[in-house]
C-alpha cells in the first residue's frame, strides 16, 4: 500500500510543516512552485485579509494563508474523506496556533459563497476539480461580488491548461488578472480589481 503524499507549507508560521495529501479523484494539490510564486504575489504578510479556500482538498492554500497571518482563514470541502484529512492537517498544526482564525466546513463552497454578504472577504482562492468547468465558472463569477481587494489579495482560479485565459476573463469584467502563470497542465491567474 502506497503512503500518503506530503507537502510542505511554504512560508509563515508553520513554514516547512507537512501536510498529507490523500488519493482523491479529483483531488490535485497547488504544487510547491505555484504556491511559491503565488504568494509572491500576494507579499509574505497576510496579516488582516479575510480569506476562503474554496473546493480546499488539502488546505495546501488556506493553511498557507493562516501561517502568513491572515485574519480569518475558511478552508471548504464537501468530500468527506478530505474533509477529515483536513481537520487531521489542522490538529498537527496546532502545537504552534496560526495568529487568525481557521474555520474547516464540510460544505458545499458554491451554496457558501452565495451566502457571502458582498464584500466580505479580501482574498479567495477557486481552484476545483478540473472536470468541472461549469463550478469554476460559477464560483469565479459569485467570488467577483464577494471580493473586495481593496486591503490586498484578490481571487485567485487555477484551471486547467487547455482553457483559453480568456474564457476566465470573461467572467470577471471590472477585474484584471494582472498575475498570470502556465505549470504543465496548470493555468492560474490572480484577479484585482483595480479599487485598492
């Protein structure tokens, strides 16, 4: 039987700590690389921002948040399993607590952020399975009334390489994915606003 995956978390408090990753359909943890260049574009300090992991698996971006500071951090999945995982990650944690608070949900993220007041939150990551084209459309267009990235961060969509990034963009009028990377069958772009 082949062990669980780990990956680290890159920065912040809980620098360097693992996380297991389970063997999910569907479940594709943001790579070491991408996170990397991520939150270099984000800055080192989240300290204040709001932010939601949606379609979380596991937690590789929220925790990555949480270690840098950030305010309030929610992590949501609906799988059980990687719900679990993630509650498991999150107790290994916290021998040294994240300066914010981390809720985990087991939920479904579209039904959440529907029930986000606008605004709510400064930072949101979309990054679901990539079969699901329609949930990343969804999502992408309810996080633009969401968002609000005056204070820093932005949205941030990972979607798979053989999508055009104008297709995203399409979605998101008002917003410019100033951050743009291509990783092997991965496209990401971090969307602002422009209103910071």
């Amino acid at each position: 039987m082949e062990l669980p995956k780990k990956i680290r978390i890159i920065g912040g408090n809980w620098r360097s700590r693992l996380l297991t990753v389970l063997d999910i359909p569907g479940l594709r943890p943001t790579t070491d690389r991408i996170r990397e260049t991520l939150f270099n574009w984000l800055g080192q300090d989240l300290s204040g921002l709001r932010c939601l992991d949606l379609f979380a698996g596991t937690g590789a971006l929220g925790f990555e948040a949480a270690s840098r500071g950030a305010s309030f951090v929610a992590l949501l999945e609906k799988d059980k399993k990687a719900h679990a995982n993630l509650r498991t990650n999150f107790q290994l944690l916290q021998s040294s607590p994240a300066a914010g608070i981390v809720e985990i949900l087991h939920r479904d993220s579209l039904e959440y952020l529907k029930q986000q007041t606008d605004y709510s939150s400064h930072l949101i990551f979309i990054d679901p399975p990539f079969g699901d084209a329609h949930l990343l459309d969804l999502a992408v267009i309810e996080a633009a009334r969401v968002c609000d990235d005056s204070e820093g961060g932005g949205i941030y969509v990972e979607f798979p390489s053989s999508r055009p990034r104008q297709e995203i963009e399409a979605l998101l009028p008002g917003w410019d994915c100033g951050k743009y990377l291509e990783a092997g069958q991965v496209k990401a772009c971090l969307f602002r606003s422009g209103r910071g």
